[in-house]
C-alpha cells in the first residue's frame, strides 16, 4: 500500500555547470562573448552600450533613442528597417536602464545572414527623423498618462524619487518632458555615446563559426574614440521617513518601502542578503506572502527584491493591498521584519529556502539564452561565471546564524523609506 | 517536430511524455478540462477560485508549494474560460515529488474552511487589483455580456461581480471537485530529461490508484448567430478614449480560426503591419492600435482595440477601423503580407520550442482540444491558407452586424496638447 503521507526522495542540487563564453576582441576593441550551445536553429545578437537613462542631459534622451532606432537610417526611409526585418519573422528589441542601452536581434539562424546587415545599419546610423519622434513622443506621453492613474506606479515613482534624491536613478518623468526632446538630441545622444569603447557584443544560439567573421565586418566600422567620461558618485544610503501620494477613488493602494544597501556585489554580506530576501518575500512561500496573503488574505500578491545597478544596490517590498487594510499590511510588513532581526531562522525554512534557491538557479540557466542572460548580468557588474560558483557555496554553506547577523546589520536601522500611494 | 509518447492509465488519466536531454530541468503540467464557461451563471468566477483552493493542501500534504519548493520546484496555474492548467518544473531528478503532489491533490483536497476564507480574500483582492483599480481594467467586464448572450463567455474568469465570490461555499467547493477534477477530466504531459520507461512506472505509482470517477460531459448553449451591429458607450476616469471592436468567429477546431489568426497577423502583428503602419504612423489618427483573437477553444472573438489620439473622435475612430476592414474584406492582401505573416508564425513556433514548460503545456492543450499530434500540424494548417481564404473569411467576419462595439470614454479632459 502507497503511503501518500512519505514524501519522495529528493535530491539535491550541488552544482550547476555554467559553459564559459567564448571571448574574443573585434579590431576595433569591442569585445564579443560567444555562446554557441543553442539546441534550436535561433540566434540571438545584442549590443550593450554605455548609454542608460542616467547619461541623458534630459530624463528621456536613452529611453527614445533606443526606441527609434529601428524607425529610419540613413540607408532606410521610416518603416522599411521594421518591414525587412518581419518579413523573415525576426524582431528587435531594444530597451534601457539607467546604466546601459540593450539593443537585440532575434532571428532563425538561417535567416541570419539577410537580416544582420539591416540590424547593423539600424543601430549605427539611425536618422530619428523629426515626423517618427514627434509620432512616438506623443503616443509615449499617452501612455504615460495611463501610467500615471495606477497606484502602482505612482507609488514606484515617488519611491524612486525619494530613494535617489541626488542621482539620476531618482529623476521622474512629467508630461511635459514629452514635449521638450529633439531629433537634433537623440541624433546627438546617439553619436556621444555609441563609439567603441561603451560597446560589448553578446552572440548567443546556434551559429555557424563565420559569424564572428560577420560581426567583425559590420561592428568594426563602429568609431573607436573616446567618449567623454561621465561620472556619477554611489548611493550608499537614504533618507528614510513615511510619504502618502493621494489617489483619488482608489480601491487598492500601493505600498513600497525600502532602503539603498551599501553592500559589495558579490561578497558574502551580498550573498546573504539575497538568501535573506528570498526568505521574507522573494518567492511564494516567503514569510510575507505566507502571512499577507495566505494568512491575512490583505492582498494578490506582496514581494520584496534586492536591485543591484552601477552606482547602487537596493532593497524594496512592494504590494498592493485593498483600502481598508493599508495600516494593518504595512504594521504586518514591519512585525515580517522585526521578525527576521531578532529571531533566527528553523532549520526547515532554511532548508527550504536553501533547495528552492538552488532549483530556481537551474531553472535560470536552462537554455543558451537564458545562460548568456546570467553572463550579461554578472560581467558588468565586474564578475564572471564564478560568481554562481560561490553563490551555490554560500547557499549551501549559509547558517541560521548568519541570516540574523545579515539582518540585524542592514535592517537595524531607521533609514527605511515608506511610501503609499492611494485614496484617503 | 515534437516527438513524444502517450499513454492511458486504467481510471482514464491521459499522459503524455516528451523526452529532451539537453535540460536540467523537467516540467510537468496538468490540464484539467473545466473553465469558467463550466460555471452556473449564478455562481461565476468558481473555476478560478477553485484553482487557488487547489493549493491549500490535499488530503495526505499540507502545503502544496513547500514540499515542491523543497525539491528545487517552482509551480503556478492559471484558469481561462475554457480549461484549467497546473504547472511545475524541477529539477529532473526529482520528478516523483511533482507526481507525489500533483495525483494527492487529484485524489482528494483537504478542504479546509480557513483556506476557502483566505483564498476567498485574495481573489477579490486580484478583483480590485487586475479589473477595478485599473485604467480601462472593466473592459472585458463589459465587453463579453455584449457579445455573449447566451454562451458562458459572457463572464470573465474572474467572474461576474465580487458578490460571486463572496457567496462560494464549501459545499460548492466539494461538488466542483468531484464533478470536474478527476483522471477522466484531465491530461498529465510531462517533457524535459526523463525516460518514457522510468515515467510511465512513477505516474502508475501516483495516479494509478486513483479512482475514476466520472467523465464531465459538457453541454453548452450555442451562441445564436448575431444579426445586428451592438454598441455600448461608458464614462470613466481615463486619460484618453479607447474603442473595441468584438467579431464573432470560429471555433478552435475550424479552418476559419487559423485564417482570423492569420487576418489579426495581417493587420497588427509588429509595426509593419497594416493597422500600425496606417493609423498610427502614416495618419497618426491612433495612439495605440491591436488586432488580436480571444484564442477560445468555442466560437471567440476577433478584437480590434485603439486609443484615438486626442481631437479624433469615437465615431471616427470607428469609421477609421472600418475603412480598413472594409479593404480586408475588399481586396486580397498581398503576397509579400501573407509570406510575412507565415514566416512568423514559422519563428515563433521555434522560438516556442526551446522551453520545455511550452513544450509540456502545449502537448496538454492539444490533447485536451482532441489530439497532441495536433502541435505538430499547427504550422502547415497555417501554411495552407490562401489570400483568397483571408478575403472570404473577411466578408463573413467583418460583417457589421457580426460586430460588437464599447466605447470607452474619457471623463478627464484637462491634459495639455502642444503639436509640434
């Protein structure tokens, strides 16, 4: 007879091999991290550039520049880049943070050949001609104002805001910033900043060996000169306080409270913290969703995160919950972490906590896009492959004990940073 | 090409298992066939409430997640209107544990009050959340009772109203398990780095002993055919007016499906595409402009939605979509278009198959919709049809009286335009 009641063995991840990147230097300097590992006939390409949100004179030049490239070139009128590339059911994608410009291309590798050269000359000489910018600006503020009814964002803004008073990781965006950038701007971003020494190219898939004689062919003709080096001071902490942003009519609010941790990237503290995290309210079975949600039943869903960018590491819970119940989640949010600053950890949520982290690791590094994802993420925070290495060390090798040194060091504090947003 | 191999347990349990060793991880997905259309109208919303009853313990284990979580597992599900799916992956080694919670919660829930009493909460939280305390949130709220009115697509998921929820009894609960979860109603698939041998005795081990209980035999009213253009116009506290324009089309089995497929690739998939290029970029009359299809497995819709820039109306909004629709069912589309379109399909169907969770779900939803074999017919299905074929079934479809329009307004009218 079956005994339901027994689970089954289980057995533990001890390592996850991660295939380093094939490194090589286009003659121009630009480096290129190779993963040929793909067991489909796909290809992704993507150059990194120096170019975040936060090198812009103006809060959107990144944001629209990479949005419009891919509109016009120099060889293409408006629409005909977008119309060459569907036709063999490849795509772009580009986007931006506040450190970097992503721009992708996603093809089937047989395919590749037709459409790189096209990519290429999107990226490289765009035209953002006046007529497209004015189009997407204006569809940008529309979407804007839609943003801005949700107490979500509301919320994540003025969180954001308040967290990075004297960086550009803090500047928020108004209506009107929609008004007020030019063709003339993102021609003159794009040309600052797009030279060779802000560039780093990722080839990911399953590619012919030729391709790297491809990428030298066409990224070689990006300029190899200096761009002028910006610098920006790190955040190493916040001002901490309670803020309400008033929503009308809301039903639900949003609830954000955090704090700038100075923590180096990769230490053991680092480690720590992220094991921590994941334990109050980086998975389902984390104590804030355990209490909030599947106890309380105050909420959808509540999760904390640790954000790690150049200049500054943070740590944030985020939900929202109904009306009536927004003093009582944000008193449980503050018992969940008075919790973990005074009591140590049971062996079994440990333990738990422990697998699942290792499991989600694996998870993350099934499939050569989802591994040159893990090696993006890293290298530019200065680390390698190793970086995994001693994580999957520092999961298994974490104690109870210190989880509690973690948290009583970093959340001891009153730098902790509330914000809600909602109706009265 | 999805190889995979299928079997029947004796209780009626389908099973399949696809085999990829180039994983760490195998994904494990149960389809149950029971979706809000399966609801009584007087009691909507149930099939979704009942999914996150699903992990509130079962009979011999507590917890669902932890258990999972300690083997490495992540898990999830989500309800439509036409099926329910569960999810897991892990890490291949450990398997069984999946199986092990999957089949005790198929045998029997535990059925604990304070978990209906919390879960009960949380969706009207997800409620608020996802269709009140969002900017255009109640649009399918309103949308599907003026297309629907006979068919149980009437309802969204989440349900009708709050109140649906509110008043869900254990009793309820009980009655919906043993009428829709049992082996007969359900499709185990399974792909990642496993062997069919090693499987198939570990899902024997867990399901086998599971009784059979009856097979759900569904019965819903058919939809009469609409003979008249229907129109609904509301008010509310949005930046900028919006437009939705709901065609009845075929069902998930007719060819007609896969040609709406393809006619909503024509006119919207990417910024190439007809409705983008013209409305936005070359008149710029839109913001923001789709054309999508619901994808129900009954007769579904074919959704046209856009955001008017300020200064266009909602009526010529409407006269703007239509022009276009009235090309489609006008003129053949072009070679170039409808090469375009097939040569995406071609990459998202590879694109798709580098996840083996795609992978498991898909061989579960083709099952449940008659045959997995299906997902590997889908893109010669689309490789068959003709520019004659998108024209026919843009006459029948984009009839004005096959069509149902809401018209969402914006109350607010203070925002600052400066043209350029």
């Amino acid at each position: 007879m079956l005994d339901r009641k027994i689970a089954p063995q289980i057995k533990k991840i001890t390592e996850i091999p991660f295939p380093s990147p094939t490194e090589k230097k286009l003659s121009n300097g630009i480096p290129i991290h190779g993963f040929n590992i793909g067991s489909q006939e796909v290809v992704q390409i993507e150059l990194i550039v120096k170019a975040g949100l936060k090198h812009g004179e103006k809060a959107l030049e990144a944001s629209a520049m990479t949005n419009l490239v891919g509109e016009a070139s120099s060889k293409y009128s408006p629409g005909k880049i977008v119309e060459l590339v569907d036709y063999y059911g490849a795509f772009f994608e580009s986007s931006c943070n506040g450190d970097r410009s992503h721009f992708a291309l996603f093809t089937l590798t047989k395919h590749l050949n037709t459409v790189l050269p096209i990519f290429v000359e999107a990226i490289l000489n765009p035209t953002f001609p006046e007529r497209e910018t004015a189009i997407y600006l204006k569809n940008s503020q529309q979407n804007f104002l839609i943003q801005q009814e949700k107490t979500d964002y509301i919320c994540r803004k003025n969180f954001n805001n308040l967290l990075f008073e004297n960086h550009p990781y803090g500047r928020t965006l108004s209506a009107s910033d929609y008004d007020n950038v030019s063709s003339l701007e993102l021609i003159s971003f794009h040309n600052k900043h797009l030279v060779a020494p802000n560039c780093e190219l990722f080839v990911s898939g399953n590619f012919e060996e030729n391709v790297y004689e491809l990428l030298e062919k066409y990224f070689s003709q990006i300029p190899d000169r200096k761009s002028q080096v910006i610098h920006f001071d790190k955040v190493v902490t916040n001002k901490g306080g309670q803020h309400f942003f008033e929503k009308e009519k809301a039903i639900q609010s949003g609830i954000r409270i955090g704090k700038v941790l100075d923590v180096p990237f990769g230490s053991t503290d680092f480690y720590n913290l992220k094991i921590l995290n994941t334990l109050f309210g980086g998975y389902f079975g984390s104590r804030l969703m355990k209490n909030i949600r599947e106890d309380k039943g105050y909420t959808y869903g509540i999760g904390s995160g640790i954000a790690t960018s150049e200049d500054a590491s943070f740590f944030f819970i985020t939900t929202e919950v109904g009306k009536d119940v927004t003093t009582l989640a944000v008193q449980e949010i503050y018992n969940e972490l008075s919790e973990i600053t005074t009591k140590k950890v049971s062996a079994k949520e440990l333990e738990t906590v422990k697998n699942y982290m290792l499991g989600s690791l694996l998870k993350e590094s099934d499939g050569v896009f989802s591994i040159a994802d893990r090696f993006k993420g890293v290298y530019f925070k200065g680390d390698s492959f190793d970086f995994y290495n001693r994580y999957i060390q520092a999961i298994n090798n974490v104690t109870s004990k210190d989880l509690l040194n973690t948290a009583q060091k970093y959340f001891n504090d009153t730098n902790l940073l509330e914000v809600i947003a909602g109706a009265k | 090409m999805i190889k995979y191999n299928k079997f029947t347990l004796e209780n009626g349990l389908r099973v399949i298992v696809h085999e990829d060793n180039s994983t760490p991880i195998v994904a494990v997905s149960l389809v149950y066939d029971v979706g809000a259309r399966d609801e009584n109208p007087d009691k909507t919303g149930f099939a979704h409430l009942f999914e996150h009853l699903m992990f509130g313990g079962s009979e011999n284990i507590e917890l669902f997640d932890e258990p999972l979580q300690n083997a490495g597992g992540q898990n999830n599900a989500f309800t439509s209107n036409d099926l329910t799916n569960y999810y897991d992956t892990l890490p291949y080694q450990n398997i069984e544990t999946a199986l092990w919670l999957e089949s005790d919660r198929m045998k029997s829930l535990a059925f604990t009050p304070k978990s209906l009493e919390v879960q009960r909460s949380v969706v009207i939280e997800e409620f608020k959340q996802r269709y009140l305390n969002q900017p255009y949130g109640d649009v399918w709220l309103l949308l599907r009772p003026l297309a629907y009115k006979i068919h149980p697509y009437q309802w969204a998921t989440i349900g009708k109203e709050i109140k649906h929820i509110e008043d869900a009894t254990m009793e309820d609960v009980k009655a919906f398990f043993y009428k829709h979860y049992g082996p007969k109603n359900a499709i185990l698939s399974i792909a990642g780095n496993v062997e069919i041998k090693t499987v198939k005795a570990l899902v024997e081990k867990w399901f086998g002993d599971i009784e059979g209980r009856q097979k759900y035999e569904r019965n819903l009213p058919k939809e009469p055919k609409q003979t008249a253009l229907r129109k609904l116009e509301v008010e509310r506290d949005v930046p900028s007016d919006m437009i939705y324009l709901a065609f009845k089309m075929g069902n998930r089995l007719e060819k007609s499906y896969y040609v709406s497929d393809l006619i909503s690739d024509v006119l919207s998939r990417g910024e190439s595409s007809r409705l983008y290029r013209k409305l936005i970029k070359e008149t710029h009359s839109f913001t923001d402009i789709n054309a999508y299809i619901s994808g129900s497995l009954d007769e579904g819709l074919f959704i046209v939605s856009g955001k008017p820039k300020k200064g266009v109306n909602l009526d010529e909004a409407y006269k703007l979509i239509r022009a276009e629709l009235d090309i489609m069912q006008r003129e053949l589309c072009d070679e170039k278009e409808l090469t375009m379109v097939k040569n995406k399909i071609e990459s998202t169907t590879v694109f798709g198959e580098m996840s083996v969770l795609n992978k498991a779900m898909g061989l579960g939803y083709f099952e449940l919709l008659g045959d997995a074999d299906m997902i590997n017919k889908e893109e010669d299905k689309f490789h068959a049809i003709t520019d004659k074929d998108l024209l026919e079934q843009s006459k029948i479809m984009f009839a004005e009286s096959n069509c149902s329009v809401l018209y969402y307004k914006s109350k607010i009218n203070n925002i600052c335009w400066i043209e350029k």
